[in-house]
C-alpha cells in the first residue's frame, strides 16, 4: 500500500492564506502570572431583585402594536455585574415573554435550552427534534413547568383569551462565552449559524420571528 | 389592525402528537430534597497520572496500517472518576494524534474548540471559519500550540519526514453533557448533528475520516 | 543565594503515600478514538412538562409537619433524560420551596448560585457576603424574582399570612458534574466542605436546616 | 406545636441594610429582546498559534533570580479574542510552568481543575484531598500526564538536575466567569477566599507563594 501524500493534495490548486513558523499571530500574548491574575479575575456579584411592578409594566409597553423596536415580546432581566455575559447571573438569563391572545412565533431552534414557566394564560407549544417524523404539541397552563431541549425546534402560541406571561430561564450567556451557541432561524439549515458580533440572531434574521399580525 | 389566530394556522393540516394538559410525561419526576440529593451528588476524582511510557506504546499500536478498529489514530487518556463524562478531568479531555509522514485527515468542526501541543514532529493545519473566503494554513513545529476554535472547519497534516504526534485538549466532555455538542462531518451543512447516542461522530460518519492511504 | 532542595523539605518527616513513576494508577484508561466515542455521548433530551396540578399536590405533602422524611420542604423538578445530572436541563436544576406563614431557613452558603422568583406570599431574604459588614434584609412579594450570587450566605423568610411558594433556578448539576460545588452548612469555616458522594448536603449536615418549628 | 416566627428571631438585634419592596437595585436592567442581543453576544475567537521560541524565551525570562515582578515561575498563553476570560480558548488556559532544579512550591488549592504535561525534566507533586490521612507522592517525568482535581491540595517539585517545564491547562477562565472560582492559599481554612477583583490569588496572598530560596 501506498502511502498518499496528503498535504500536497489537500491544499492542491487552492489558495491560502499562510501562518509561517514562528510568524506571530497578533492576537496572542504570554503573560507572567503577576500581570495576567489581575486581569483575569470578575467583578463580584452583588444580591439583586428585579420589582415585579416594573416587570409587568414593561411587559405591557412591548406588548403593544407595533413593538415598539424589537422582533418578539420577550424582557431580559440584566445583572450589570455580569457585564459581556449580559445575564441574570453568570452563564444563566432570566427572560420573560408576553403573548397577546391568538399570537405565536415562528419556529426556530438554538444550542442552548429553554426552561419555561407559566406565569398567567394558557396556550401551547410546538416542539420537534431531527429525528421526530411530526412534532409533538404541548398544551400549558398557568403553573406549568416545561423544557425545550437543546437545538429542538419550539414556537409558543396564546390560544386563550387573556395575555399569556412565560418566565424563561436560559444558559444563552454561557454559551455565547463558550462560543458554541449556534442558531438556526428560520428554519432551514442554510440558517444555521454561528453567534457572535457578525450574526445576531433576530437582528441578523430581521422579519424571521415578526408576529403575523 | 386585526390580530391573526396564529395558533390555528401553524398547526392547520399538520399531523401533530398532543400532549394534553395534565398528562404525565413517563421521563419527569418531583423528587422531594432528601431523595434528590444523594442521587444528586458526584463521585470524588481522585489524582492520576498517565504515564508516557503506555501512552508511546499505544501511539505505536495505532499507528500501524490498517488501524485497528478505529477511523484515525486518536487516543484518550481517560480517568474512570469522570464516569460518564469520559474525560480526563470533568469537562475536558487529553487525547493525543499520531500522524505517519505524510498524513492528512479530512476536514469537519464541532462546537467543541481544540487547544493542541505538538509533542514531536512537524507538519500545518488548514483552517477555516464561515466568514473567511479562503481556508489559513498553520504551521506547526514541535513545542507549538495552536488553537481551533468552536466551529471551526480543520484538518491536520504531517508534511514531515517522522512521526508527528500532537497532545488535544477539548471540552468536549462538557459540551456533550449540556447536549449542546454539534459535529459537521464530513463537511457539508446536510451533515450537521447533534451528538448523542443516535448519532456518534466517527462510527456514524464512518468513512469520512478515513485516511487517504 | 543558595537555593534550597525544597522538595527532600516539603516531604521531610511525613509519611506519604508514594505513585513511583510507570506504576499505573487503577483509575486510568487510554482508549482509542472507536472504543471512547460511543461511551462518551449522551443520550437526547426529550422535551417535557412537570404540570403546576402535580406541583401544587406534592408542595402540600411536604408543608406538612414534620416534614416527611426531607429537612427542608423543597422538591426538584427531575428529567430522567439528564441521568446523572438529576436536572430539570442539563446542568440545571428548577426546584420549588414552600414556606409556612412564619418560618425561616437556617443561613447556608454555596459556589451555585440561586436565581428565585414568588409564586405566591411574601417575605424577605437574608444575604451576606464576605465583605459586607453587616447583612442585607431583601423582601419580596409575588412575582418578584431576585438572586443569591455564588457563595452568598442567604436564608429566606416567610413573614406573610399565607404560604410562600419560591420557584428557584440553581446550577447545582452543572457545579456538581464540574465537582467544583462547595457546601458551607451550617455557617462557619469549618463546614466547608466538597459535595461528594462523601458528603451530601442536607443529609450529612442533619439538623442544620431543621426549621425551627 | 406553636410555630415560631423566625423572620422575627432571625434579625433580632442585629443591623441590617434594608431593600424594601419596589425599591430598585441599581444594578439591574430591564432589556427589550432588540437592545440585549447585539450586547449579549460575543466576539468570534480566530485560529492562533504560540511559538515555541517565544515561549521558550519567555520561560527563561522569568526562571532567573529574583523573580522579575512575579511570584512563581508561571506564563499564560492569551488569545486576546477571549477578551475577559483572559484564556488560550474561551473558558481554559494553557500555562507554562518553569522550576529550576531543587525548587518547590508551596501548596495550595482551588476549585479548578489542573492537567499537566511534563515537556521537560523529572520531579513529583504532593497532593492531598480532604479526607486523605496522608498526602501522596506522585513522581513524574517528561512525556507524562497527571490530574490534580478541583479542591485538592498540591505543590509542584523539581528533583531533577535540568529545569523542569510543565505545560498546564485549567478551567480557571470558566469558573472565573462563573464566579465559583474559590482559592485557599496558602494552605489554612481561615485562608479560603472567593477570587474576584477583592481578592486575586498571588497578589493578594503576596509571600505565600514565594519560592523559598
């Protein structure tokens, strides 16, 4: 057997960029231990509340037509001392969703998960993973406690007739630190993309998630 | 403006599986503080130490044509602690490469990064992310470390005349246990998967990472 | 300046246990890339639903008194799915804590953090950090969420006229899989402990969450 | 049975600061979905690469006498894109460890975890963990790999007659950013401390660390 001299083909009439040996890559540094602890160590995070007055007033402000600004009427609750993480606490956000009766979003499916709670209304949910032939509809109402796994298709619908209000706690800040939250929105896997500054999801899928209203 | 029942509407002529409210779901428990904390809680892990000696004689054994039972020359140094994490420490992992001269793999990413030490030899990795319109070409000597970062298209190439062996380090122990683990392999967005047990990189992929030989 | 031979001083008159270099430590594995993938996936997390009905009805059993057989009344929202994790998600955990009107927990400290939100009643919680001088006294009421960060001693109180419902949020299985969970309970330096299948909290620090009924 | 009314008891006698109800926490933000993404995601991580020579040349720098600015013979290999996390990826290190023959550290413990490589020399770790009645001895030479887990005590010694290298990897960055980073340095419970930009491991515990030379 012969042994094929990969390198030469893999890189065969393509053209490259190249990183010579000992090239620097400007983006890198070795640091001595004294100068690279101070540097490294967070902020402490201080005790917080988030006033369920101001919530629920907020909550009514995007719950008006035309949103004013955003895509989807969802609040995220923010701790400024998890500063870039831009979370509740470190690695975990607490949102909160407001559906008019008879809205629903557009399906869309994410590398973090989504834990929700039922704070008033009732309504369901379409889930669907890549190996369900159909997807499955979860009814919920007030007090209810339900799970969209990890890079499962999900869109809530208010099928009742007053507001539904859905708490959501999501580990989206720990995987935007880890760079693997992938998104896929809409739906289609030309869609799926990486998250960082040059993709932002419903910034970047601007119309995706818009109500039909 | 009159308000769309988007409810009917997503799920008109689909066939759905419903979830009734108040259905139990068989995989949900309410388990009470003092049954779920002993159930809870890890196993300790002990210290280890991976001696190079076995780790050279197992470098060797897969080195040899054709590999034996496996589809590249990978090996993890695994602490059983870890239990069913795999890892050599909870969340990460040590595994080392060996490339014959001449040696290439296929290219694939994952949202798992790569951080690598070249223990011996030289040889380049051929890069790419989603936005760059053509791949980098790293080199690497021995006592370089070079990273591939989480969804990142890679592949490596030994362009030298001995044996080149590289120490991985990934966390992908830890992005496998929060299921947000993704692997494109071979490259092509239609083979974009989540890891778990219906898919396993490598065995289900098999082929793709074949060397060229 | 004469450099010291610290290491014959750091082991001078101790017994050691003594891992000669080769011997193998019994816990240590290499496993090539086809024998470790398979073990190393997980298995797919289904969606599910825990219904507020069954909630309601197992919170009631444990406001009872005593308090059948657990120290605190807390119960944990289990996906079966998430296996040794014993979370509502991979890596975290949704629990629901009742409070008779009037009683209080016992101050405890953790590296999880705890993100609460009121679904019924009122009170306040107890936090202190190290650097604080003195405590802060965090009432609530229902619909309030609030945040005890990482290694905060806290306590809460029910100081309403009905029972207090608190769903909370923690990263208990993602510490506990990273075995970087610490337990302090009940205060006090000396019980800072590891959490391990050596030691659990609430079981091996019987006594120190007892309500003080 | 008369409950009593903790709340009351709890406080009793005891300054507090108080955050009565609806009162704002400074620190807090409520964000519209459209103002939190573009703040909540992050910056794309690039391939990069640290020469050996300019390690090499690093390591020589801080392995003479006195220590230049540092307290320990440590360099950590920064790739700027991880910005806060100050890490070789987002959420791990990659360090280098340089001990002249004869020299030792003291020891210490942390909830990260630590993996090491020896690149060059021979020597032996002291480790300890809580319930261990005596520390264990594990020797090492160049090639081999060993673990010391989170929370366990562990100092590095060279017994060699050539400089020892260790290549270091650490989760320190992730639980840095988790905030459950803890650091008990040097060895003594009183010493047990939070990392944060209140208490930086090495600056803070100046002297501890020092090489006794």
């Amino acid at each position: 057997m012969a042994i094929e001299k990969q390198g030469e083909k893999i890189l065969e009439g393509k053209r490259v960029q190249v990183k010579k040996l000992n090239e620097k890559f400007a983006w890198t540094k070795l640091l001595p231990d004294d100068e690279w602890y101070p540097k490294a160590v967070r902020r402490m995070i201080r005790p917080a509340r988030w006033n369920w007055s101001d919530c629920k007033a907020k909550l009514q402000e995007i719950a008006s037509d035309p949103i004013p600004g955003a895509d989807r009427r969802f609040i995220i609750l923010v701790h400024e001392d998890t500063e870039e993480m831009m979370g509740t606490a470190p690695g975990a956000l607490i949102g909160m969703t407001i559906l008019n009766p008879g809205e629903g979003l557009k399906a869309h499916r994410h590398t973090s998960f989504a834990i929700y709670h039922v704070l008033q209304g009732k309504g369901y949910d379409v889930m669907q993973q890549e190996d369900d032939p159909e997807p499955t509809k979860i009814e919920w109402t007030k007090g209810d406690t339900f799970l969209c796994p990890a890079w499962t298709y999900h869109q809530h619908v208010n099928d009742g007739d007053e507001q539904a209000i859905i708490l959501t706690v999501q580990d989206f800040p720990l995987l935007a630190a880890q760079r693997n939250l992938l998104f896929e929105e809409p739906r289609g896997r030309d869609n799926i993309k990486q998250v960082n500054k040059k993709f932002v999801p419903h910034k970047d899928t601007e119309g995706s998630f818009k109500l039909d209203l």
